[in-house]
C-alpha cells in the first residue's frame, strides 16, 4: 500500500559525500531520567486518549520508567530516507525546508489539542527493501551510519526525536536491531519495525504484504528493555506498523515492559473512511498499550473524496492516536 520505491545506488554515493562532514558532530541530547512520573496524571491522560472506548487504556500492572514520553507527550514525526524523493517527506525536500514544514505541523496539531504537549520526531528508514537480493542475500539495504549521523544531526537542530525504522526482506530483527546499538542507547533515539517488508515466506519485498509475530515483536522490546537498563535509559518508544491483520500475528502474545512504550501504527493510505476502518479493525479493535496514525500528502488524496484528515479527525479516533506519521 505504500508508495515505496527502491533506492538508487548511484544516489547513495553522491548524498553519503554530501552528509559525511556533519557525522563527525557530537551529538547532546537532554538527559530525561530523571524527571518522575506522575501517576494521576498519567492515568487522567490516558483516560482521556480513549475517547470513551470501553477497550482503553489498556490495562497494565507496571507504570512506565521516569522519563516516558507518553501519554505527556503527542508526537508528530517526518517518514522517509534522506536517498529517496519517493519514500516520503523526510527525503523529499531539502532538510532546512523539511524541518520548517515539519515544525509548522507540530503547531497544527498544538492547536488541535492543548491538553497534550507536541514533540517532532524524524522517522528514518535505517535498513530498506529491495526487489533484488544483493551482495548479503537478504533483499534489503543498511543505510550508512554517516547518513543517520546526518539525520541526528538535523533532529537536535530543533530537539526532535529520532526513529529508526527497518524493512528487513530476508534479514532478521535479530541480525539488525543490535547493528544499531551505538544508536538506540542514546535517550532521544527510538526504534521502529515494518512488517509489511519482512518476507518470511521467501517472497520478493513489494511483491506482497509481510508479517510479524509476537515472537519477533518480544525480540525487539526484549532488546530495547535491556538497553535501558544496561544504559540507565529513559523508555524506549517502539513503533510496529499495520494496516492488515495478518502483518501482525498472536498479538494477544505481545508483552509490555516499563521500559519500553509500545505503538501500534495505523500504516494504510487512502480516502477518510478506509482509513478510519482501517484503524477500527486493525488497531483499536485489537489493543496493545499506544496508537499511531500515519498520513500521506499525496497518497491519501488521490481517490475522491479528494482528503487528507485534519488533526482535529484523527483526535476524533476511539482512542486518539498519541504518534502521528507524515509520509
């Protein structure tokens, strides 16, 4: 469903010299740890993210580490990859107009809800799909540690967090996730996983929808819990796409930590309804901890009625997304 298509290599080279000054930057973010969590609070808030479905919150018996972001927190985050114009609005424009775009829509949503703090995010697609397999075999594609230098680098321009996504075709969580350890142990980096390019089944990516199971989600929170501690962290934020049933399997499996704030991302494009049953049946319908909810500038408008939602539609989901994903 996405419109994703595959890297130019050729591309690659000319924009990894473009970006390989700036990976040499030292990068400070804020030390969140120590802020407490406030418990009522938390619980008002989550209560009021529901939105009157009687399936949230989702109960659990373990408040999240000191430092969380959400539910205090609503994010707005920028998809894509700094080599494609394709992959969305992350690698489409330059990055000082990005960010300006990026920062106009966090006062957009600011004003759409006052009750929630907004925070910008850059979501960066770290590891891609390809259609070919490659010098590894795995049908995928590691991006260069300078290009997510790069991508830090921009995000501390304007305190933004950081997501690192991957597409992993043939590949495992388990080969790629701890590649980036250097990474997801500083406190403003997170991690996201995209089913709809893990090929279990040995298919080309993009020729069909992938999956994940609960077994490879637990890997991933597993990984990012022991990373807070061994790193005296604030919670991870893992992010899991979705648009189907099948892209996420046993999902009544899928175990939380209070190290980690788990969101499942409505990931579909389309007209207003599609989109709104998609979210119905696909994520509020199937509760896990957090919601998300991606929006396409060209893809959600290409049927009639011609309408990309409004922050002030999406606020109207039961329950309300607390990530919201620009493509």
């Amino acid at each position: 469903m996405k419109n994703n298509k595959f890297l130019c290599l050729l591309m690659a080279a000319a924009l990894l010299l473009c970006f390989s000054k700036v990976s040499a930057t030292k990068i400070n973010f804020r030390d969140t740890t120590l802020k407490p969590i406030d418990t009522a609070l938390y619980d008002s808030l989550m209560l009021k993210i529901a939105n009157g479905n009687k399936k949230w919150p989702v109960k659990t018996k373990d408040y999240p580490l000191p430092g969380a972001i959400l539910p205090f927190h609503r994010i707005v985050a920028f998809y894509g990859n700094m080599y494609s114009k394709n992959m969305g609005v992350l690698g489409e424009y330059p990055p000082k107009v990005m960010l300006k775009k990026l920062q106009e829509e966090v006062k957009n949503w600011q004003k759409a809800d006052t009750g929630i703090q907004v925070i910008p995010a850059l979501h960066y697609i770290c590891v891609t799909a390809q259609g070919y397999p490659g010098n590894n075999k795995f049908y995928s594609l590691r991006m260069p540690f300078k290009q997510i230098d790069s991508v830090l680098h921009m995000a501390a321009s304007i305190n933004a967090l950081v997501f690192l996504d991957m597409q992993i075709g043939h590949s495992s969580l388990e080969r790629e996730i701890p590649l980036l350890e250097k990474y997801l142990k500083m406190p403003n980096v997170h991690l996201g996983i995209d089913p709809e390019f893990a090929m279990k089944d040995g298919s080309v990516p993009g020729k069909r929808i992938g999956t994940f199971d609960a077994e490879d989600v637990n890997y991933a929170t597993k990984y990012l819990a022991g990373l807070v501690k061994k790193y005296n962290l604030p919670p991870k934020i893992f992010i899991l796409h979705r648009f189907t049933r099948h892209m996420v399997t046993n999902y009544k499996n899928i175990k939380l930590h209070p190290e980690v704030q788990f969101v499942m991302d409505m990931d579909g494009w389309g007209g207003p309804q599609l989109k709104k049953d998609s979210y119905k049946y696909f994520i509020a319908d199937e509760p896990v901890q957090f919601t998300g909810f991606k929006l396409f500038y060209k893809n959600d408008i290409k049927n009639p009625p011609h309408h990309m939602l409004t922050p002030k539609e999406v606020l109207q989901l039961k329950p309300a997304p607390v990530y919201i994903q620009y493509q």
